[in-house]
C-alpha cells in the first residue's frame, strides 16, 4: 500500500522546514522528510555562479543566480541542464519511495517549469500544500536567519505558485507552524 505524500511548496523562508518538524512530530509513524534543501545542498559550491560572476568552463553545468521579478533584492537559481536532470531524479526517487510503503514529506520550492510539469506528473496522489507567507516578513525571515542567498525569498515569492494547483493553501506569515501543521495533518488523513 502507498505512503502518504505530503508537498509543501513556497518560496524561501516561509517557514516549510518549521511546518515539516511540526509534522513529524504530528505523524503517527516514520515521515520521511526530504526537498529542495537536500538536492541543493548536495549540488558543489564550485558549481554556483553569481550573478556578475563568469566561468566559460562551468557555464553549462553551473546553478547560476540571476534577477527575479520579485521587490529588490530579488534573485533565483537558474538550473543547468544537469542540475534540472537530477530534479527530476529526486522526484522519482521520492515518487519509488511513496509507491513502497513510505510516508514522505517533501519541502519544496518550485520555481521552473519544466520541474513543475514533471512534480504534478510524477508525484501522483500527492497532497499538495501551498505555503505562502507576506513577502516583507519573507525578507525579515530570510535577514535574520544568516543561512540564504538575501533575495530569494523575495525572488522565489514572485514565481512559485504560477501554475499551480493545490489541495490546500496555508499563510505563514503569523499562524504558529504548529498550528498549521495540524491543518495540514487533518487535511492528509480526512482525505
């Protein structure tokens, strides 16, 4: 029998890794978490570009980062071919482990749209949970926390519910994530 799975989609710093501890603890067995964050964090540090920077060498491999369309400062990763490729794995792999048993919730920021067709096509039965969150908190969040690239939770903000549809839609921006978490749990297991 198939897992639960859970995809929490937002921009950076609304507050997803929060809402993902806040259900584990809910979970009445293992949930595996997994997302964005984990594919990002395994991709090498050499192989990201700046926005001013140049490198001939990795132009076509490199995540690069470039202008978003939110308030300034807004910047987004642009995906290389090969950094696209292994989005598409990770689906995959999360897709195989939903299908074999495992309960699994995915923190996730799409914001291409070539990985948003293949997300709503291969990770089938999925609840599908839209997080969004005021962009002038995303921006005091992302500030105080030290640990992000300052302007992708306003570049990302801008970007990553176009064509998207959800099961459920949530606002961080002052609802506790454990209470948030809970709706989310009583949404799953109603369904």
């Amino acid at each position: 029998m198939p897992g639960d799975m859970i995809i929490l989609n937002g921009p950076s710093s609304a507050g997803k890794s929060s809402l993902v501890k806040e259900l584990q603890q809910l979970w009445p067995h293992p949930l595996f978490a997994t997302g964005t964050d984990a594919v990002i964090t395994g991709w090498p540090d050499n192989f990201v570009l700046d926005h001013d920077e140049s490198d001939p060498a990795k132009e076509l491999e490199a995540l690069r980062i470039v202008a978003g369309l939110g308030p300034a400062p807004s910047w987004v990763p642009k995906m290389s071919d090969t950094f696209l490729t292994i989005s598409r794995h990770a689906h995959e792999s999360w897709a195989a482990m939903s299908q074999s048993g495992v309960d699994v919730v995915v923190d996730h920021c799409i914001i291409e749209p070539s990985i948003r067709e293949h997300a709503q096509n291969v990770l089938l039965g999925a609840f599908w949970v839209g997080v969004t969150c005021d962009v002038q908190e995303l921006v005091r969040r992302e500030a105080a926390r030290g640990d992000r690239y300052v302007g992708f939770a306003s570049g990302t903000s801008a970007i990553v519910h176009l064509g998207m549809d959800y099961d459920m839609v949530i606002d961080t921006t002052s609802t506790p994530p454990e209470e948030l978490a809970r709706q989310v749990f009583d949404a799953v297991r109603c369904r």
